[in-house]
C-alpha cells in the first residue's frame, strides 16, 4: 500500500512550509524521524519527580487507547478516520516535531487523504512509545537511586512499583528477549503468507501463543493451548469478551483489543499491533513489512 503512487502530488502545509508528496511512501518516510524524543525533551523528563512520570506514563496510555479505538474503526471503515481526527482536540498532540502542525494540516482535504492519516497516526504512536520506553528507564533509575526506606514504606513503594510495571510499561519477554523475537511496530501491517503445516511462535507481551496452518484454513493457539479457527476478515484477539478470540482477563499485560489479524482466501495473515505492551513474532518475518 505504502508504495501507491498518486497521478497528482498530495500537498500539506505544515507551518510555512508547503509539502508535497508522490507517495504513501514518501509520506511515511518523512515521519520516520519524527518518531524519537528530542533531547530537550528528554531533558526535561530527567527532571520529573516518580509520581510526575507515572502521571506522564498514564496520561500517554489514555491517549494511546483513543488512538487505539480510531485505528480499530478504520481497518473496517478506513473514511471514519477522517472524523475522529477533527473531533480530537489539537492540544493532544505534542509539538515536538512538529507533530500538531502535521495533524493539523491533515484536517483540510476530503477522503483521498485518509491513508495518510493513518500512517501519520501510527507514526505517531510510535513517537509515543519512545516517550513511555524513556519514561521507564527514568523510572527504574530514579527508584534505584532512592535511599532504603522502612520496612512500611518499602512494602508501599514495592507495590505501587509492581503496579505502574504490570499495567503501564511491556513486560520483559523472557527466554525470547534475546533477539530472537522482535516487536512489532505498532498499528502497522506485517504480512506473513501460511503454507500448510506452517507453525509460528507468537507473543502477546510476554505470553506464547502460535499460528498454525492447515490445509484449508489457519489457527490460532493460545497461551494454554486452546485452538481457534481464523475466518476471512477480520479476527480481534484480546481480553475484551467482544473480542473474536478472547483471552484470559486475568493476563493484565494482554490488551483488551491487543491484535488483529485479517486472512484472506490465499492463507495470507495480515497482523496488526495495537496493544501497550507488544506482540513479538520471529525477526524474518519483520525484515519487510508494508502498512
């Protein structure tokens, strides 16, 4: 999709400058930079109190849940977009990068630009990531530099510590963080074509699943063993119990929409993360990937 072409450049005014772009590509590409933290930025986090960056990491998680439920919506209705974004407040969006002007500028034109919006969207939720990854190093940093407290003090400490680790930040993925398992970007599209017999490891933050091949249809195997059956379309893995494939509740580290996968009549698996704390697949598969 990314490498569409227009018979006619899309322009943006971003600011003062007038942008025009021949592509999706082009666009994505100009939005890749933009996904880091400046280092002002970063210097101001480094001054942040422990409940100054736990108030920073839960407000980006409410926001990153809108964004969430937007990209939902325009994998079934991709003109709903469209409107979800002129809704929200402009003030959401920071102004690092020039991040407010860009989704400012979007808010002019009709439906062809779309497709643009969302790969703006998705770019900036990884823009978002890197914010929340800072935000936990500075968080562990901090709390290990703290004197030791009292026995009272520490238990309280410990707990809220487990807290904000457990619903805020991903979860380390144990004998797969080794390189062998590599995180999806998230809300972009990751393609893996099915032959029969095909078996693929798959985890949702921390917890193994797998995706299994057969001769007429695929599977999805969860964390305890559980087979389903992929349909055509669209199939939501999460713990909300309108999800197509619903998870444990108790996995509080699995998103209530944390994946979706979309399967078409070929066997071909279109994957797409919108989860807090990530879905991991073998690195080979994230060597290419297109929106």
């Amino acid at each position: 999709m990314l490498n569409k072409f227009f018979t006619k450049p899309i322009e943006l005014s971003i600011g003062e400058q007038n942008l025009k772009f021949c592509s999706l590509s082009d666009f994505e590409f100009s939005l890749s930079g933009r996904t880091s933290v400046p280092s002002k930025k970063i210097t101001g986090m480094v001054k942040f109190s422990l409940d100054e960056l736990k108030k920073e990491a839960r407000t980006i998680k409410e926001i990153e849940k809108r964004f969430v439920g937007i990209l939902s919506k325009s994998i079934e209705n991709p003109d709903s977009i469209n409107r979800a974004l002129r809704e929200m407040d402009a003030q959401i969006f920071s102004q690092d990068h020039n991040w407010r002007l860009i989704i400012g500028a979007l808010h002019s034109g009709d439906d062809e630009l779309n497709e643009f919006r969302r790969v703006a969207l998705v770019k900036y939720m990884q823009y978002l990531s890197s914010r929340q990854e800072i935000i936990k190093y500075l968080y562990s940093e901090k709390k290990r530099s703290l004197n030791d407290a009292s026995d009272s003090d520490a238990g309280g400490e410990f707990k809220d510590t487990i807290m904000l680790e457990n619903t805020v930040f991903e979860p380390i993925s144990g004998e797969y963080s080794g390189g062998e398992m590599e995180k999806m970007p998230k809300g972009e599209n990751v393609t893996i074509k099915m032959k029969p017999g095909k078996k693929i490891v798959i985890l949702l933050s921390k917890n193994s699943c797998k995706l299994v091949a057969g001769e007429s249809g695929c599977k999805f195997i969860d964390d305890v063993g559980r087979s389903y059956d992929l349909r055509i379309g669209k199939n939501i893995i999460g713990r909300d119990s309108k999800s197509d494939i619903m998870m444990d509740p108790k996995l509080r580290d699995i998103s209530r929409m944390h994946l979706v996968i979309e399967m078409d009549d070929t066997n071909t698996l279109y994957l797409t993360d919108l989860s807090a704390h990530g879905t991991y697949l073998p690195a080979k598969y994230l060597e290419s990937h297109t929106m």
